[in-house]
C-alpha cells in the first residue's frame, strides 16, 4: 500500500486570524460599503473590491500607520502555534495561501515568531493619491471570483506526486482551491460552499480541530487522494 505524505495550505484572513484582517483595516481606515453588499451578491469581483476600498482611504494614511493598526489589534487562532509547531516536528510542509496582502501576514507572523513560514500574497503600493494593490499570482487561467492571488496554480506546483494536497480555508478565495484539494477543513462560507457543491469537507472551528483529525487520519493511514481532485489537477496541468 502507498504511503501517501500531507502537504497543507491554509489561507490567512479569517483562518489563521480570528476575523479578515482587510477588511478590518478598510473599516478603520475607510468604508466597506456599498462594496462589500456588492462582494457577497456576486456584482463586485474580488480584485475589483480591494481596488474601490482602498480608494476610500485617506490621501494622508501612510503604510507604517496600516501596520500599527494590525500589530495592536491583529487576533490570531490562539491553537495555531501548536499546530504549526506540529506540522514542523513531524516535517510537514504547511504554507499560506493569501488573497490578502504580505504587509500584514508579515507583521503577524513577525509578531509570533513565526516568520519562518512560507507565504503567497498580494502587494500593496502606494502612487499619488491612493493605495493600490498588487496581484504578484494572478492567472489568466484561474476563474474563482476573479481573485488576486491564485491559490490553485501556486498550490499545485509546490505539491509533490507523493503528496495528498490539505486544505484550510473559510471564505470566497478559498473556493477554487477546494475543488483541487485531497481534504479540505472549511468553515463559514466555504463550508456552505462546499455543502451546495458535494466537496467532502471537515468542519471545523480552531486549528486544535484540525490537529485532532489531522492526527487521527496520520494514524489511521486514511491520507489519501481523493479521485475528482486528481482529474481537476490533471486537468489544470493540461490547461497551463
């Protein structure tokens, strides 16, 4: 029988930080709506709400303001240090996938002492008057939610043939990811994503959730790649 290694990807907004990191800076420093209504109903795409939020933002806000604002208010999952710290003691690849921006995970995971951490994320920049963002992963093959950063191209190749792709997610972004991946933890509205879309799924609440099955698969020899996942990776490695 195959012995088949997990490889974890994780979003960050909302996944490993207690609420969107985003969206609460846009709600310090500028305005949600009408934009965010928009996001939810399906008008407004992803890409295009980073760009009207941060808009609304002062000309005067600078980054270094940003930054103070999240490494004072920034909560994260309090079992996510364990988690990692388990996924490192048994040489488990854990990396973050984000549509969010590298200026905040950084500060975060600087903040934890957990730097060490590979992550993918969008940019920020600031020319004349307004923010503006900065899509570094952006494909023009990936359609979910017209999102920034393409978790899935990233994802697929870092993973390995012997590898089982696990995935940890919550929200709109995470959409496109779960339908490439092996097993998937979901919560909010991707678990409502998945349940109107079959995707077999763990619900769960914190990373301690995550760890106790995680564990418990490890144990049982249950990592396995599960079928339609591995015909959407071929078919995506067909498509690139």
């Amino acid at each position: 029988m195959k012995v088949w290694k997990p490889h974890i990807f994780s979003d960050f907004d909302g996944t490993i930080t207690i609420s969107d990191v985003c969206i609460d800076i846009i709600r310090k420093f500028g305005k949600l709506e009408p934009y965010l209504s928009e996001l939810a109903s399906g008008k407004l795409p992803l890409k295009d709400f980073w760009v009207k939020t941060f808009q609304t933002f002062p000309e005067n806000l600078t980054l270094d303001q940003i930054i103070s604002f999240v490494a004072e208010n920034a909560e994260v999952d309090k079992f996510f240090p364990n988690f990692v710290s388990f996924c490192q003691q048994n040489s488990i690849p854990f990396v973050i996938l984000s549509d969010g921006f590298d200026f905040y995970i950084k500060t975060i995971l600087e903040k934890l002492n957990l730097s060490s951490i590979t992550f993918y994320a969008n940019s920020i920049n600031k020319t004349g008057r307004f923010f503006t963002p900065i899509y570094n992963f952006a494909s023009e093959s990936c359609f979910c939610y017209n999102v920034g950063s393409c978790k899935r191209n990233i994802a697929l190749s870092l993973l390995s043939e012997d590898e089982v792709l696990i995935y940890v997610g919550d929200g709109y972004s995470d959409f496109c990811m779960v339908e490439y991946a092996d097993i998937v933890f979901a919560k909010g509205i991707l678990s409502s994503y998945c349940n109107k879309y079959r995707i077999p799924h763990y619900n769960y609440k914190t990373f301690y959730d995550i760890l106790i099955i995680l564990k418990k698969l490890i144990e049982r020899k249950e990592l396995k790649p599960r079928r339609q996942a591995q015909l959407k990776r071929k078919k995506a490695f067909e498509i690139e």
